[in-house]
C-alpha cells in the first residue's frame, strides 16, 4: 500500500474522466461540465468550480488539462461541427494506460467511480443544445451570481491507494510538470553532445 498526493489524484481523475470517451472530449466546455457533475456529490472533489457566462467552469481544472497537455499526457487536435462550431478534442495520448490510471482511482472512489462514469455516459455525448440546458437548470448553478464559487475542492493531503511505494513514486515523478520538463532538458543535452563517462567518473571519484 502506497500513497499519491492530492495534486497526482487530481490529474489521475482527469486523465481517466477523458479517457472514458471514445474519441476524446469535444471542447473545453463539455469538460467542464462533465466533470462538474461527476464530481458534486463525490465525497473528494478535485476541483473548484465557479459560475461564468458559460455556466459551471474551473479555473483548477483548465490549468491541470493545460500541464497534462504539457507533459504529453493529453493530446490536442482542432474541430468543427457541421452547426459551425469549433473547439478543441482532448485525447489521451496513450489509451492502453487507462487501465493504470483506474486501479488508484477506484481504490479511493470504490463505489462512487460509477457516478463518474455515468456523468461520462448521460453528458459526454450529449447535442450542444441539450448539454447547455442540462447545465443551466442545475438548481445551484441558478441560486449563485456571477463569478460566485459553486463547487469547492474537498481533498486530503495524500490518499492511500492500492500500489506499492514504488509504483506510487513513479506515479508521482511521471505526474509532476517539474520532473518531466527537467527530464525533458537532459533528453536534449544528450541530443546534442554525447556525455564523456570516463571525465564522469574522474568527477565522481572527486566527489
């Protein structure tokens, strides 16, 4: 048994919530929403949601999409529908992790991951028109003013999930921005000049 931090968990829900769609979320709006109702009566929230022209909309959850799409976790493509509208797909870049990411995910939601993939189920392909109405009649979406906070993040420090400490730390390096941009800058040293191991170990004999 091992344990993730909150801000792991909160990635891990959002790559697997995308990973449930079968082609990917079409637009950021859609994300939003679905999110939103797969999350409010959970017992841990990820993320904060407020009111905005759009309805229910997470300023949490459009920065972690944007760093999961940093670290090449998500991928992006452009669209348009035949009515003329136009966004952005999000996809994960690698389906066959799914699997990965849900045995954590399931240990700390159990019986509640259902509600998550119901959201995805009834909302995720949901017409335009259909979608925006299903959110604006959400009684405290109406109740709230503009900018007003209608969903807060309720997450512990770490959780305990079903892997080995091992396991949970590479979860966490491969999930921090930090790690993957430093991994990402030693990748392209070694691409432009090779390293002299033997200048290495004099170093490390120094040392």
């Amino acid at each position: 048994m091992g344990t993730i931090s909150k801000n792991t968990y909160r990635r891990l829900f959002l790559l697997y919530l995308i990973g449930r769609f079968k082609d990917g979320v079409w637009g950021a709006t859609r994300l939003n929403k679905v999110v939103y109702f797969s999350t409010k009566e959970l017992k841990y929230v990820p993320f904060e949601f407020q009111k905005s022209n759009f309805g229910q909309f997470s300023e949490q959850l459009r920065d972690e999409n944007d760093l999961l799409l940093s670290m090449g976790h998500l991928s992006i493509s452009r669209f348009e529908t035949e009515e003329g509208n136009r966004g952005n797909r999000y996809y994960l870049s690698d389906p066959r992790v799914l699997g990965f990411y849900q045995v954590p995910i399931s240990h700390i939601l159990k019986n509640d991951l259902t509600k998550v993939d119901q959201a995805v189920d009834e909302m995720g392909y949901l017409q335009w028109p259909k979608l925006l109405q299903r959110a604006y009649e959400d009684p405290t979406l109406q109740k709230a003013s503009e900018g007003e906070i209608i969903l807060r993040e309720r997450l512990p420090d770490e959780f305990k999930v079903n892997l080995s400490e091992d396991d949970c730390e590479d979860l966490e390096l491969s999930l921090n921005p930090d790690f993957i941009q430093a991994m990402t800058l030693i990748d392209r040293g070694l691409e432009r000049s090779r390293i002299d191991l033997d200048k290495v170990k004099k170093v490390v004999k120094l040392i």
